[in-house]
C-alpha cells in the first residue's frame, strides 16, 4: 500500500491510495468463507454452495466491501499518525481515471479528498475587551421586588373600584359589527389582570371600574400572545388567528392582592426564623439576592455575546466548497443547493466557535471530569427538587447524578456545556470586561434580541 498526500492549498487536501492484491486478498478470501457458510442457495447445502459460484454472484459485492474496509482503516491511520486536523469526513474524489479491474482484481488506486482545519493565533490577553452586560440593582429594581415579596404573601380584598395592579372577574361576549351581542358568538368567564396589559389605552379603561359596570374591548389587547388569548376565550389557537371581533366585558368582581406589612412575621416567613430584623436589613439582603441571581444571567449573556464576537474577530477562514460537498453527501435526504446555501452560514458559524473553543481548550489545558460533571448535575437536581420544597440527601442526589451521566447524550450535553464554561471563565479572567450596567427593562431587552 502507498499513500501520498497531496496538499491542494491550506485547508484543502488529496489523499491517493495505491492497493495491491497483498493488501486485502486475505480479508477477501475470508469474506468468500465466511460468505459460503451462511449462503443459502437453492439445490445446494448451506456451507457446500462451490466457492466458484459465490465469487460469481457474490464477488464483485464482497471485494467492493473488504476494499473498503481496507480504505477506512489506512486513511484514519495515516490521519492519526501525521496528527492531520481534518473537518468532516474524506470524501472518494469523482475522477475519470481508472480505479482498477473489478472483473480481474489487481493494483487499485483511489483518491480522497480532505478538509483542513485552518490555523490561526487567538491571543486572548488583557489588550483583548468585552462587554459585559450586568442589571443595575438600584433603589427602584429593590423596591419592585420588595413590593413582589410582600403582595406575594399578602391576601386578596374586593374593593368597589378597580386600580391599575387589581383582576378583574370578568364575562366577556363577542360582539356584532354594530354592537350587539352576537348569537352563538365566543362567550367565557376569566380573569384579568390589568398591570400585565401592555396597550395603555386598554389598561386605562379598565382602571375605575366596578361590579356590573360594562366596557367595550379589543380581545387582542387583553393579552401578550394567541395563545394565552385562546385559553382566556375558551377556544383553538387557531380561532384566535382571524378573530376581529370587539367583545362586550362584564365586571364580576374586582379583587386586589394586599401587601403584606413589612413585619418580623414576613422576614421570618421569606429568609427564617430570626435572619432579618428590619426592612433596612431586608432590603440589603434584597439587593445582594438580585445581584446573585442577575449575576448567572449576565454570565450567561456574556457567554452568548462572546461567541459571536469572538468568531466574528478570528473569523477562520473554512474549506467552504469542500463541507458544502461533505454536507451534501452526508445528509439523511436530498439537500437542494439553494437550501444548502441558505442554512450553510448557521453551520460555518457554528463550526468556527467550535475550532476556536477547542484550540482555547488545548492550549491552557481545560479539563473537565468526572467529579465536575456529578457536583454539576447534582446542584441541579439539588435546585430542581427545592422549587417544590423537597430537599434530597446527599446518596438521593449521587444516585440521580449516575443516571443521568449514564445516558451518553445527557452527558454529552453536561460536558460540552462544563467545558465552555470553564473556557468563558478562563476569558473573563484573561481578558478585559468592560462592564455594561443596563436597567432590568433595557437588559431583558437585550436577552430577548
């Protein structure tokens, strides 16, 4: 066998392979046996068909298969040895050349083409910047969620009149064009809440009101979306789609949630027994538990920003033509040239973060294991489990860790998302953060786009 490698440009190579008969006539003759044991062919005994007969129908099938299976084994082994970085997988080369003599076997010759992965230089060191987007946790973020914890373990009140943070109980009926209630119409009893409507106009006539009066309204601006509309109609999503009607609302009932007052029974009941004394001390503790928890959000926006800035600035150039080919062949169904154009970039982007995330990791030796991977999962367990007030021992949380690592693609999952942690740690740490404080409205924004 002889290989010569054949480098077309940086990110593109060939691969030629020259067989001779030495190299798979062992494997072919052991194919033919192996074949005759089990060939089952009219008028003969399984394991007596003659070995003429099988090469004859069978031959050209099984040579085709050990030739192939010779291919594989030499090309990643000459891959491995020469530490080649490859992308995708070596693609057979359609040539017009003479590959060998199927009919007579003797020295075959095929050509291979490869993908290279491009070099380049990262230099991640302080002269590097980014952004880094944070809440601003000031006094009107604190009182927000100081008013929330309160009227969360408040109680509800009927006033008379309605103001802008009640729910309403409401009967709502579709109207005729010229107002009058339409028979068979969309009718439903439901709540609602008026601070969540978004259109001021909306929110404005509903603020006033009390039991029996009536307003007329548009069911679109009651709610963010189609589907929380169709649930509060009692009807499809899709008959939410070209509902144009107006609707006639019947005030039931007003309810409001009372605060509850900033006493030692409420600190006692959000942070236990005797750890907050004062509304001064529960808004400090306010503040530093919205900081902890804008804190995951804000690393995980960074980590979102960082890598489309990051390949946006390396930028490696890729073997395009080569993995479009490579996609092409290797897709589950047929693939047009004009979808795969479309959906290329969304691949090369993705393919771009995944070289530079790799080269980050060899060069300053991140490693993830095994006990990285079981803390992980089990503090998100730990997590899960306290949302419904249920604290697991310690042997509850390993078993449940083992699990999942024992399923391949959750682990995956686990690891590929410690590893880019750790290499957007390794960043923030080396490089530059330039911090970016936003209101929580201009940073939910931000998240959202």
């Amino acid at each position: 066998m002889n290989i010569v490698q054949n480098n077309i440009d940086a990110l593109n190579a060939e691969l030629t392979i020259q067989l001779e008969p030495k190299d798979y006539s062992d494997r072919y003759e052991k194919a033919l046996k192996d074949y005759k044991k089990k060939a089952n062919i009219p008028g003969f005994r399984p394991g007596h068909v003659p070995t003429s007969l099988i090469k004859q129908r069978f031959g050209k099938s099984l040579l085709a298969e050990e030739i192939n299976n010779v291919l594989q084994d030499a090309i990643y082994t000459y891959i491995n040895e020469q530490k080649l970085n490859v992308l995708g997988n070596p693609l057979p080369k359609n040539t017009d050349e003479e590959v060998g003599n199927w009919d007579n076997p003797g020295d075959f010759k095929f050509i291979y083409e490869l993908g290279l992965a491009p070099e380049f230089d990262l230099n991640l060191n302080e002269s590097q910047s980014f952004d880094y987007y944070k809440v601003d946790v000031n006094q009107e973020l604190i009182d927000r969620q100081m008013k929330d914890l309160a009227r969360r373990y408040g109680k509800l009140s009927s006033p008379e009149v309605s103001e802008a943070e009640d729910m309403l109980m409401v009967g709502l009926a579709e109207l005729n064009a010229d107002g009058s209630v339409k028979e068979g119409g969309i009718t439903s009893k439901t709540t609602v809440t008026i601070e969540y409507i978004k259109d001021e106009a909306t929110k404005k006539s509903l603020v006033g009101l009390k039991a029996n009066d009536v307003v007329t309204v548009n069911p679109h601006n009651l709610s963010s979306n189609h589907e929380d509309l169709a649930q509060m109609l009692g009807v499809t999503h899709n008959d939410v789609h070209d509902l144009a009607s107006s609707f006639q609302m019947t005030v039931n009932e007003v309810r409001r949630m009372e605060a509850a007052e900033l006493n030692q029974e409420l600190f006692d009941k959000l942070f236990g027994e005797g750890t907050i004394s004062s509304e001064a001390e529960m808004r400090e503790r306010v503040k530093a538990d919205l900081e902890k928890m804008f804190a995951r959000d804000s690393d995980w926006m960074f980590k979102r920003e960082f890598v489309k800035e990051i390949v946006a600035r390396v930028n490696p150039t890729l073997p395009d033509a080569f993995l479009k080919r490579w996609i092409a062949m290797t897709n589950e169904k047929p693939i047009s040239e004009d979808v795969l154009d479309a959906e290329y970039p969304n691949y090369s982007g993705g393919l771009r973060w995944q070289l530079i995330e790799n080269k980050i990791i060899r060069e300053n030796e991140i490693k993830v294991t095994v006990e990285d991977a079981m803390a992980h999962v089990k503090n998100l367990m730990s997590e899960r489990y306290a949302q419904y007030g249920m604290n697991l021992e310690e042997e509850q949380l390993n078993d449940l860790a083992k699990k999942t690592l024992a399923n391949r693609e959750e682990a995956q999952n686990v690891y590929d998302f410690l590893y880019e942690d750790k290499v957007v740690a390794l960043v923030k740490s080396k490089c530059t953060m330039v911090e970016k404080p936003l209101s929580y409205d201009e940073f939910v924004h931000r998240v959202q786009h």
